[in-house]
C-alpha cells in the first residue's frame, strides 16, 4: 500500500475510534502500558516524547513520574484523539504536559531534545517504522532511552483475525505490517540497527476480557485500528463482517463474555553516550 495512503487511512480511522477508544481499551492495554513505563525508569524532571499517544494513557502517568521539573510531550496522526489528550490534561491540571498532531517518520523537533521517548502500541501501525526510528535516535540526546511495545506474534493474539475479515471486504489490506515486529526479535532487531545500545526485549501474555459479544465486536472495529474501513460498511457488510469475528473468538467464549489472548512485545534500548561522533562514521 502507498505509504501516504497508508497514513491517511490511520489518521482518518483513528480520528473515528477516538470518542470510543478509553472506554473500550484502557483496561485492556494496561499491562503493555504499565511494562513500558517500568522498563523506561523516568526520573524527576526527565524530558519525555510520546510518540503515538492517543488519548494520553502514557503520557500522563509519564507527566506524574517526571514531575513539575520535567515535562512530557505527546504526539499523534489523529487531531481527535490530540484534541482529547489535551482536554483530559487540562480536566487533570497537568501543566508539564502538552501535545500536538505530528507524524512520527518526520519529527518537527530538535536533536537531541529529549531524555526519555516512549511509543506505546503505535510502531506498528506506521508505514516506515525504520524512519520512524532514526528520529527517535535522532531527538535522544546520548545516553537518553528508548520505550518500546508492540502487539506480539499473530499467532498469539487471538483477536488477529479481525484483519482478514476486514480485508476480504476492503481493496487493499488495512494493517499491512501490523504483527511484523512482534515476530521473533525483530523488535530489538530494528533497534539494533538504528544503533542503539544494551537494547532488551520481553513477552508478556496478556488476556483481553470483554463483557460480551457487543464489547468485542466495538473493541475491534468501533474503537480500533479498523474503524475507517468499519464506517463505510453498510449494514449487510457489518453483519457478515461482525458474524465471522465472533466465530473466530468463539474459543474464548466464557458465559455471556469472551477472554481472548493476546500478547505485548516491550523493548528497551539506550542512545550510545557518544552519539554524535557516532552519527559521523
């Protein structure tokens, strides 16, 4: 898929998902956000970048860790979900926090700005994510750290088939590259590559609870990375397409509710101290 096509559709759908997102995955995402914040051991007055913060889950437990002498920028593709992350800042009175619409393969921001960047959930989503990388590398000062989680190995998230439903009604994939970097150690592959140091990784099993089969079929395609394609459906496409997933999670059927596995790739790496003579070579 062209990447600026690429782009469009993640902004455009998660401007859709983003009234519905908390509701629907706070809970769910909590375990990944709460291991990339551990892994990332913000200090007091640490300088931190969000990169696709969403509604700003990460970027206010950040904003507390840092506290009044530091400060936590958060960036995303979709104006609604900055707008908001913005308006729960200000509901919080978080006044170290701020955030603004900013693609994560062209950062508007200057070298080596930041102590800390974190990118929750988001790597995968983008068409470029080696780009994606060299600018997080590049807005690190030396020997700032990186945060990373992903989404696991396909085979590990039982709610995965969601994509091919979806795709079978759709010109074109919606996720082209979604579980890549959850496969094996690719995640700590890219960073490696980008020249970043003492660079761990670590699984994390997770289970995704929903109260019914109305909160499972939202959380795929209401609250998801779906939600472009899911408005245009009309309603005959929304039966089949909602009918085919609760078959696929029909294994984690618990009562009235569903359990479904899933799994969270989170890897942490540090800029070389010697960063500059280093980009030089």
């Amino acid at each position: 898929m062209d990447a600026r096509l690429q782009r469009r559709i993640q902004r455009y759908g998660w401007d859709l998902a983003a009234v519905d997102y908390e509701s629907l995955w706070r809970v769910q995402l909590a375990e990944a956000r709460g291991a990339l914040l551990t892994m990332a051991a913000l200090a007091l007055g640490d300088r931190v970048l969000d990169i696709a913060c969403g509604t700003g889950l990460v970027s206010f437990d950040a904003a507390r860790e840092v506290g009044s002498g530091g400060h936590v920028l958060g960036i995303d593709l979709s104006e609604r979900m900055i707008d908001v992350a913005e308006r729960r800042a200000s509901e919080m009175r978080l006044s170290n926090c701020n955030f603004a619409r900013m693609g994560a393969e062209t950062l508007a921001l200057p070298d080596s700005s930041f102590d800390v960047v974190l990118c929750a959930l988001g790597l995968m989503y983008m068409p470029d994510p080696e780009q994606a990388m060299r600018e997080m590398y590049r807005v690190l000062r030396p020997g700032g750290r990186l945060s990373l989680a992903v989404w696991g190995e396909r085979s590990k998230c039982g709610w995965s088939a969601m994509f091919p439903i979806v795709d079978y009604e759709v010109a074109s994939e919606v996720c082209p590259l979604f579980f890549r970097l959850g496969e094996q150690a690719a995640l700590a592959r890219l960073c490696t590559d980008v020249m970043f140091e003492d660079v761990k990784f670590s699984r994390i099993a997770a289970t995704l609870v929903f109260s019914d089969a109305d909160e499972a079929c939202d959380a795929a395609f209401v609250g998801g990375p779906v939600a472009l394609a899911w408005s245009r459906f009309d309603d005959e496409v929304r039966a089949r397409v909602r009918a085919r997933y609760l078959d696929a999670i029909a294994p984690w059927r618990h009562g009235r509710g569903y359990q479904v596995p899933g799994e969270f790739v989170v890897a942490t790496a540090v800029a070389p101290d010697q960063k500059g003579q280093r980009d030089k070579v």
